[in-house]
C-alpha cells in the first residue's frame, strides 16, 4: 500500500457530463486534464478541475470517506462513489484512456454531476414506512433482542443511501413507479426485526402491489452496484419468500403461484416448461390449469407474442405440447436436490455476516454455544465457526432457491469481518440492545453523517 502511495503525480483526462437545465442548453461532454497521485480518488480529480479550470462544475460530496453516500456518480458508464473510486482503478476501465463521469440514472438531474434523489430514492424510502412499528405495549426499558435476529439485519442496515442501485436498476428503467432495491431492501430491515409488530401488514402491502417485490427483474445489477455488499436484490427475495412460503400470502400478482408453477415443472421434468408456465401461474398449478379462466384471458392476451415466437423459431408447437425430457438419471438426480432441500427442518438465510454450508445429520456447526445448522462435510479452515441463521420466522420452505443469493461477497468499505466472526456491529454480545425512533428517516444524504454535504457552483 505504501508503494502505491510513493507514485508521483501523473496526469488524467477526465470527460464530465455537463447539463444546467436553466441555461436552455442540451447536456455536453466537457475534458479537463488534472495532474494527481494515482491512488487519489475521482472526487479529488473532479474538485481540482472545479477549482482549476471550470468552477461552476457542479458534484456533490460530504465525507470523503465512503460513508455519507452524497457523492454517488458513474464512472466510465458504472455506477460508484466517486471518492471511493481511486483514479488509476478508473483508467483501467476507461475507453481511450479518458475517464468518463456522469450524474447516476434513473434520476432527474439537477446540475452537471448532481441528480435530485428528492424526486426518486427518498420517495421511495417513504414509501415502505422506514421506521420501527412497536409491538405492544412497548417495555418500560430497552428491548432485548437476540444477537442472530441483530445479525440478520444487519446486511440491510449497512445501506448508506448512495442511490447506485437505483441508478443501475433495470426494472426502473423501464417501469419508473417500481419500488427500487433501495427502498425494498430497507423494507427487510424492519420485516426482519422482531421488535416490529406488523410484518404480515408490511409483507401484504409490497406483495399486492405491481410495482412491489415481484415487480423484481433478478438482473444483479444492483448487486454488482452497491459499494456496501447489501444485495438488495437477494433481501428483495427474502422479502419474497417470508411472504409466500412464511405468511402464505396469494398476491394479485400471482407471483406465488408463478413461483410455485415454475419450481413444480422442473422438479416434474428437470427442466422448465415454458408453455405451461403461464397458464399454471394464473390457473392452477396443474396440467388442468390452463382450462381456467383466468388463464384462458391471460392467453388471449398473450396470443401476439405467442405467434411471434412461433415464427421466429423460438417455440415449436410440438415443443409447446410436449414437455422437455431429459434423461431419467438426470431427472432422479433434479429430484434428489428437491427431496434434500425440503426435509430441512429449517430455511437457512446467509448474508455478509451470517455463513455457512449446507446441514445434514453429520455435524453441528456451533457458534457461541448455540448449535444452529449442520453440514455434510467439514467446513475449510477459513470458515470454521461460521454461523447461519434461519429466517425471521423460521419456517420450513420448499421452495428449492430458499439459499440466500448473497452469501459471499467483500466487507464493506472500512471494515474487515473475518469468516468466523461477524463485522463491527454485526452483534458479538450474547444480547444486543438497541432502538429505533419512532419518526420516519431523514430524507436526504446529508443525515448519514450529521453534516450538510456540499453542492458544486450553480454559476
């Protein structure tokens, strides 16, 4: 690291975005050379040009440190922080060697690099109630809340608010009124608290709506985009399961029974059908389904894309009335992993803090003195005392996806947990203590660090 720092100054060509919606004017590309150490971040290589050249370039900061989330931006055409970005990183990825740096999507923009997550991210926030909703009545001194269910959370509760997940959301980009990952994984934040009194309320309300947790595209993108390991879009599934297969909740959206249809016809024929997985989403999941008449109207309305599928060759109609058949060996083996998920006793939920493998009769895996799952075969050194935990309820799912989609993953920026002990303030007390105002969050940047991040000239 010290090697890295001893490099002198070389010179970078950045590209800006620049757009100033008072001036009338379309947005345009504006190059200035800046002549820092490579280790340096782009926020620095952005400031020194504001201060140098051009000082109505507008970007907004705050820490400096990968914590407040002010200064997110997309550096060569990918959302990040800009100054957690260092500046020989971005040349690595920039075309022709110059770094491109651009407001972040999905969001309208205010000025050059600043974009209004008024309009967008904070509303969303709102939207999923962000804040603690007592069970009753509340004790007359703290709660004491188990150190797993803690942990659980605290995934989610590492969100900083940057918006780079929103910038990168397919899903939102061609549907606006989608919730977001942001706004959903927060969400899980207080489903999965045990303190909170109304996660059937919670649940039902993101399940019903269209533009809620099934309105999910499972692209990644905001997985690869998040510079704090959250995954909302594994926290998106987990808020899908606890609702289908915990609180047994049918939405309007038939995403139960699309999820149902989808894993039945594989464990049915090792792989997916795609014929009859529409009309077993909206009729029943059965060969019979497609004779109901919800199904039978969702056809109808399906019938263009159906015949454009026909002619481009990407549906037969033989293949459309037959299943796909693989062999029998094959198919007995897709079935073993079935018949193995569904005798878990327990789903097992994995986040950035809480590892593990998978259970079985051999061994228990102990962490603190609590046994809590087991596993086939000896975890490696590097995991030895990983834990895992089962969700907020704890509740046997067959659903065959119920492994966490985010296990793995970096820690966080600053902080270094280690494969047998969860991060600083992933819970290592037998009992964590702790509150939630009673108020909703603030709604902007500036309230991850108590200070009022700092906004580029508008002149």
């Amino acid at each position: 690291m010290s090697e890295a720092h001893d490099r002198p100054p070389q010179e970078f060509k950045l590209k800006l975005r620049r757009y100033d919606p008072e001036s009338g004017q379309a947005p345009y590309w504006d190059e200035h050379t800046v002549e820092l150490e490579p280790h340096r971040s782009v926020l620095e290589a952005v400031l020194q040009a504001r201060d140098r050249f051009d000082g109505s370039i507008g970007i907004r900061c705050s820490c400096r440190q990968a914590i407040c989330g002010s200064c997110g931006v997309r550096v060569n055409g990918e959302p990040a922080l800009a100054c957690h970005t260092h500046l020989d990183a971005a040349l690595g990825s920039a075309a022709d060697g110059v770094i491109e740096i651009e407001p972040m999507g999905n969001m309208p923009v205010i000025k050059d690099l600043i974009v209004d997550m008024d309009a967008v991210h904070w509303k969303k926030i709102q939207r999923v109630t962000p804040w603690l909703l007592a069970k009753q009545p509340v004790p007359e001194r703290e709660y004491i809340v188990d150190k797993e269910a803690m942990v659980d959370v605290t995934q989610t509760a590492a969100c900083i608010q940057c918006g780079a997940c929103v910038s990168d959301c397919l899903a939102m980009e061609v549907d606006p009124g989608f919730i977001g990952p942001a706004a959903l994984a927060k969400a899980y934040r207080f489903v999965g608290d045990p303190r909170d009194a109304e996660q059937h309320e919670r649940l039902n309300d993101l399940a019903q709506d269209p533009q809620g947790i099934f309105d999910c595209t499972h692209c990644f993108k905001c997985v690869e985009a998040c510079p704090k390991d959250v995954n909302p879009m594994g926290q998106i599934m987990r808020l899908r399961r606890i609702a289908t297969s915990d609180q047994h909740i049918t939405d309007q959206n038939n995403g139960k029974r699309h999820e149902a249809a989808f894993t039945g016809l594989i464990k049915d024929n090792g792989l997916l059908w795609e014929a009859e997985l529409l009309p077993r989403s909206y009729g029943g999941n059965s060969w019979l389904g497609k004779f109901h008449p919800a199904a039978g109207k969702e056809l109808l309305n399906s019938l263009p894309s159906i015949v454009k599928a026909l002619l481009r060759g990407k549906v037969t109609p033989m293949g459309a009335l037959k299943p796909h058949k693989i062999p029998s060996a094959d198919l007995k083996r897709v079935q073993a992993i079935y018949d193995h998920i569904e005798s878990h006793p327990e789903r097992l939920e994995l986040n950035l803090y809480i590892s593990g493998e998978d259970e079985s009769e051999a061994e228990e895996i102990v962490a603190g003195g609590l046994a809590v799952g087991a596993v086939e075969d000896a975890a490696p050194p590097a995991s030895e005392g990983a834990t895992s935990a089962p969700g907020p309820e704890g509740a046997t799912s067959s659903d065959p996806t119920a492994s966490e989609e985010g296990a793995g993953g970096s820690a966080p920026a600053g902080e270094t947990p280690s494969a047998t002990e969860p991060a600083e303030g992933g819970g290592t007390t037998d009992a964590e203590t702790t509150h939630e105002d009673a108020e909703p969050v603030g709604p902007g940047p500036e309230s991850a660090n108590g200070s009022e991040p700092e906004e580029g000239s508008e002149g």
